[in-house]
C-alpha cells in the first residue's frame, strides 16, 4: 500500500492526502476523514510524506545521476545539494551508470534508505522504450520522483526542464541565417534532451526551406569525454568528403573538441569554421576564442526543482511539469 493507492481509494490528489498526513488545515473534515479512514483500514504506515509526524523519515533525499563526472551532471548535482540543505535537507547521492538494470537496482537500493523523494538528473532515466520506464512508475507510488531536464507523464512525478528543442533550433538557425547552410550536427547521446536536440537542429532546416541531409547529423558513438576520439572522427568524415562550415554539438565538450580539429586543419575560427556547444559550461571560457553555447538555465532549474519537491512534500498542489527557455551566449566562436 502506498500513497499512491491511498488518493485513488480516496478519489483525491496525492497533495491532499499529503496535507492530511502533515496536519495542514487546509483540508475539508469530510475528506480528511475520509482519508484517514482508508489509512487505517489499509495499515498503511507514511513514508514519503511522513515528516510532519516523525515516521520513519530522516528528511533526506536520494539523488541518482548516471555519471557524477560528467560538467553537466556533477553541476546539476551541487546546485540541488545546496538548494537541499538551504531547505533543510540531506541527500544520498548513487551513480547508477547508463544501463537500465543498474539505474533500476540504484532506485530500489535508495528507496530502501527510507528518502522523503528521489531525484533524477538528467534524461537518460527516461527510456525510449516506454515499458523500460514502469520502474520510475512503481518508484513513484511510494515516493515522489523528481526529474531534471527529463519529460515523463506520470502521477506523483515532477519534471523541471529546458526547451530543448527550441533553444537549439534557434542556435541553428542564427547560423543558418548568416548564411551558413553546411552545418554539421554532432551529437553523443539518444537521451530524451539529445532527442529534443537533434529534432531541434533538424527542426531548423526545415522553417528555412532547406534540404535536410542526414549525414550532417553525426553521432558519436565513443566515450563523452574522448577529445581526441572526436578530432579523430571529425577526421574521418572529412577524409570522406563531407564538407562544412559550422559545427553545432549537443554538448560543450564535443563543440572543444571540433575547435581542435579546427586547429589540427589550420582552420581559422570563426573565418573558416563556425562553432557552438551547448549547456554554457565552463569550459566556454577556457578555451581561445571563447566559445557561442546554448545556456540552458541550469542554476535555475535545479532551484526550482528543489522548490517543487519541498512544496510537494509539505503538501502544496505543484505543477507536474516547469519549462524554462534556453538562451544562446555569443562569444567568439561565431561571428555573426
């Protein structure tokens, strides 16, 4: 029996048995009889919401990314942290990899440390295949789910994400409209947010009437943070023939990666190749000239994400889902 089940048998918002459970007036005496009722009929002991009452709750949160080394996700990691303790909460942090076996073992293990709610950062725990995510389902009836950057369509979870696709379009069509038609599209993860990406970009050639040839969409297949395996890549598909004037990547380590390629062919940045990443990372600055990216307001969701989950826990009505608007950073890279 969860809390879950409890608002169905109720015929009420998981909010609302949340109110009951923490005392909160604002609750009818009809329905909070009515749901204390079906609680005692059912033995059901809180988890999730039980921190008003002092039952089995440390008030701590698990948080699950897939790889914490990652610029993205160990950022994303230290904003919901300090945004967590400012709210008065601790965290269990778990690395789950990218496999899906791993990523469900590492939701049950931290479920099991009786968290108030587990985050997710990223969108790589959102599957393509939607049977693949009946684990986020089944987590998301005994605690609330919170997912960063991730769209998924389910009671009791919380989604705080950038537009994706439309902050990409617009990064691709500002090339598009210097003049720049070549533009490859270079990208290293099929996650829900690469998918976005991609469509995007894709997106982009087609409000411009142009011809959308798939071999400017390049997929790079090895490790994220090979630089050199990139170069090498870029290599081979100019040693193919392919031709082009701008590289847009779907992340910022793979936009450094082709300003070394750059280097390597003598090409002149922005003369002779147009570049722009993507997440505004720090690495947009390390680098001469400083690279054009897509800031994806990653401070920002995490502070709202946050928020969602603290309002969700003392039993406020929050918004399944927050979308926040990318924005493109010009710097050097570009040159329009």
């Amino acid at each position: 029996m969860t809390i879950y089940d409890i608002s169905k048998m109720a015929g009420v918002s998981i909010a609302t048995v949340s109110r009951v459970l923490n005392g909160n007036t604002n609750v009818t005496p009809k329905t909070k009889k009515k749901v204390l009722d079906i609680i005692e009929q059912s033995g059901y002991t809180p988890n999730a919401f039980a921190r008003g009452l002092g039952l089995n709750s440390m008030n701590t949160i698990g948080i699950l990314s897939a790889d914490s080394s990652d610029l993205y996700l160990a950022k994303a990691i230290y904003y919901i942290e300090r945004n967590l303790r400012a709210g008065g909460y601790n965290s269990i942090l778990c690395c789950t990899g990218y496999e899906l076996e791993s990523k469900k073992n590492s939701l049950n293990l931290i479920i099991s440390q009786k968290v108030d709610s587990v985050i997710m950062v990223g969108s790589n725990f959102v599957e393509a295949e939607t049977s693949h995510n009946q684990y986020i389902r089944d987590a998301a009836q005994q605690v609330p789910i919170m997912l960063l950057n991730a769209d998924f369509d389910c009671p009791n979870v919380f989604c705080t994400l950038c537009d994706d696709f439309r902050a990409m379009q617009e990064a691709t069509l500002s090339l598009l409209d210097s003049g720049i038609k070549d533009i490859l599209y270079l990208y290293n993860s099929k996650s829900y947010s690469g998918m976005k990406k991609l469509t995007g970009f894709q997106s982009a050639y087609l409000l411009r009437d142009l011809p959308l040839d798939k071999k400017y969409q390049q997929f790079y297949s090895g490790a994220r943070d090979d630089i050199d395996g990139v170069c090498r890549f870029l290599n081979q598909l100019k040693e193919k023939g392919l031709t082009f004037h701008a590289v847009v990547a779907s992340e910022d380590l793979l936009a450094t990666a082709a300003m070394k390629y750059a280097r390597l062919n003598n090409l002149r940045i922005p003369e002779d190749l147009s570049v722009i990443g993507y997440n505004n990372s720090l690495l947009t600055i390390c680098c001469e000239p400083e690279l054009t990216s897509v800031d994806n307001r990653l401070e920002s969701l995490c502070q709202q994400l946050v928020k969602t989950l603290i309002d969700t826990l003392n039993g406020s009505e929050m918004p399944q889902k927050t979308i926040f608007s990318g924005e493109l950073v010009k710097r050097g890279t570009t040159a329009y």
